[in-house]
C-alpha cells in the first residue's frame, strides 16, 4: 500500500473510531451541555470520516476499517471505566485520553507520510487541529 492510501486509511480509521467511541459514550451522559459538545465532536468526526473515504474511492484505494475484535476491545474499555464512574468529569477524561493518543498518531503520520499529496496531508492536520481543539474544550468537564 502506498503512503497517501496509508495516511488515507489512518484518517479513515480515527474518525469512524471517534464516531463509534462517541455514539457509546452519549447514552451515557446525561449533562445537555457536555452532550451538546459530543454531539458536535461526533458530527465532525463523521464528517472527516466521509471525506477520508470519498478520498480513498476516488483515488482507487480500499478502505480499511476498524476490524471488529478492535470494536469490541473499545467497547469492552468503555463498558469496564464506565462501570463505577458515569459522571461526565470521567467521561470527559476518557475523551481527553483519546484524543491525545489521536493527536500523538496524527503528529507521527504526518511525518511519516511528509511526501503524501497535499490534500490528504491537509485533511489530516484538519484532524489533528480537530483533536487539539477537543482536549482544550473538555478540559472544563473534567
């Protein structure tokens, strides 16, 4: 697989986990504000998503989604800290703890893939920029 459809694919793969991780945790949360900025937070992860994969159609690449063993890992870490802790400060910190690993992730792609069209590169500090601006906005649900 070449770079742009690697890159393609880990954008691909970050923004469907987001909308998965986000759809669990908002049965969750009962607090409307904190629910309004998953919401969001979900709208845009979903947006990303649909554009990392009409980029990988139009560019002639299969996209690789998150297998389901890794689903159901997410499922099983989300369902086992949210056992005794539901309140909206964990989940908050729970959402900060992901996007961090996403910010970490989409700082060494970036620099793994410094020769993927500029597009894709774009569509990826669009991500990164993303995730960078989810942990400032749930700091103040912590």
């Amino acid at each position: 697989m070449n770079g742009n459809a690697e890159l393609l694919n880990f954008i691909y793969q970050n923004s469907q986990m987001g909308v998965e991780t986000i759809d669990k945790l908002l049965e969750l949360c009962d607090q409307s504000e904190f629910k309004r900025l998953m919401q969001s937070q979900h709208d845009e992860y979903q947006t990303i998503n649909r554009e990392a994969k009409l980029l990988l159609a139009e560019n002639g690449y299969d996209e690789k989604g998150i297998s389901a063993f890794e689903k159901m890992k997410t499922y099983i870490m989300i369902n086992m800290q949210t056992l005794t802790d539901k309140s909206t400060s964990h989940i908050a910190e729970m959402m900060m703890v992901g996007s961090t690993m996403g910010v970490i992730q989409a700082l060494r792609n970036l620099r793994k893939y410094k020769d993927a069209d500029s597009h894709i590169q774009g569509l990826m500090d669009r991500l990164l920029k993303f995730e960078e601006n989810n942990i400032s906005q749930l700091k103040k649900f912590v």
